[in-house]
C-alpha cells in the first residue's frame, strides 16, 4: 500500500491504530460528512486543525469542481442488514489509495469519492423507495449542501423514476432539524 504510506506519512499511524482498537477518542458513527472528512485528508486538501464544521468537506468540494475529467466513481458496498441497507464504505477506500498509489490527480479521486457516494446513495434510496412504496424522496442532511454531490444524486434519483425534494426555505443540515424540533415544540405546546 505505498499510496497509504504517502498519504499517511508524517502521521502517528502506530497510534491512531492502538486508539482505533481501544475505542479511544474514536467513536462509530454514522455520518457522512465523516467519509468526507478522511475523503479530505487522504487527497491531502483537510487542513491539520478545522476551524469550523464541514471545513474539510467544503475544500474536497471545491477540489472536485475543478476535475478535469470524469474519472469512474469509486465503489461503496451497499449491504441488507436485517431490514436496514448499510453502505460499506471499505471498497471505496481501497480503490482509492489504489488510484492514489497509480498517481490519479487528487481532483479526479475527489470528483471519483462524489460520484461514487451518489451512486451508492441513488441506488439505497430507490431500492427503500421501492419497498416501501415511496415515489417522492426528501433530500437532507449537512452532506446535501454540498453542490457537487446534490448535482449527480438529482439526476440519479429522478432516472429512477423518483420526484426529488429539496431544502428550499430552512438549511440541509442542522439548522433546518431545529426548525423541524421548534415546530414539534410549538405543536405539543399548543395541545396542552
């Protein structure tokens, strides 16, 4: 894996690991924006310390805008856990430290992780969206205020016959889920 070794040199690797293994400092989630944030940083654009939410994802962004070519998207894992679809980001990773090892320009692999994570997106979506019987999805979350992503996961969900929703008067991310927890306030407060 030299391309791990590049993009890891200078970093406490022996570390991170021990950490990773004892569940120290290194708690499981389940949010996008983390992918983005290590997308960031193995394509060299996160800077050492962020200074605010969403920095490191903002300049993988900015990075796939200016790709000068449309390279294949990288693959993510798309799981059935008991009635749950996980995305299993693992095939992703290892195709990219692949391309990074052969030298594709970080713009590409950055426009790559985009495409690849709209994909995999579309096609949990529109599989949930069929089992349940939905025709109309409602796009949200921090992750679609990002442009690049929003712009190839549209065109993917409406080719699968979905009518797509997008945030138009309240912000994507948090801003918008506390309206929504505002309007569950103000509604229980007005039963009472």
């Amino acid at each position: 894996m030299q391309a791990q070794l590049c993009a890891l040199k200078d970093k406490p690797v022996d570390a991170l690991r021990s950490m990773v293994r004892a569940g120290v400092n290194a708690p499981l989630t389940s949010s996008a924006g983390r992918l983005f944030d290590a997308m960031a940083a193995l394509v060299g654009t996160a800077p050492t310390r962020l200074s605010y939410e969403g920095e490191a994802a903002m300049q993988l962004e900015a990075l796939a805008e200016k790709a000068e070519g449309a390279c294949e998207p990288l693959e993510f894992g798309l799981h059935l856990c008991g009635t749950l679809l996980e995305i299993d980001p693992a095939p992703m990773w290892r195709a990219g430290l692949h391309r990074l090892a052969e030298g594709v320009a970080a713009p590409e692999l950055a426009w790559a992780f985009h495409a690849g994570l709209a994909r995999v997106l579309a096609k949990a979506v529109g599989q949930l969206a069929r089992r349940k019987g939905l025709g109309t999805v409602a796009l949200a979350g921090g992750v679609m205020h990002n442009g690049v992503l929003v712009g190839l996961l549209v065109p993917l969900l409406q080719a699968a016959g979905l009518r797509v929703l997008l945030p138009a008067h309240v912000p994507a991310g948090d801003g918008g889920l506390a309206v929504g927890q505002a309007a569950v306030a103000a509604y229980r407060h007005s039963q009472a």
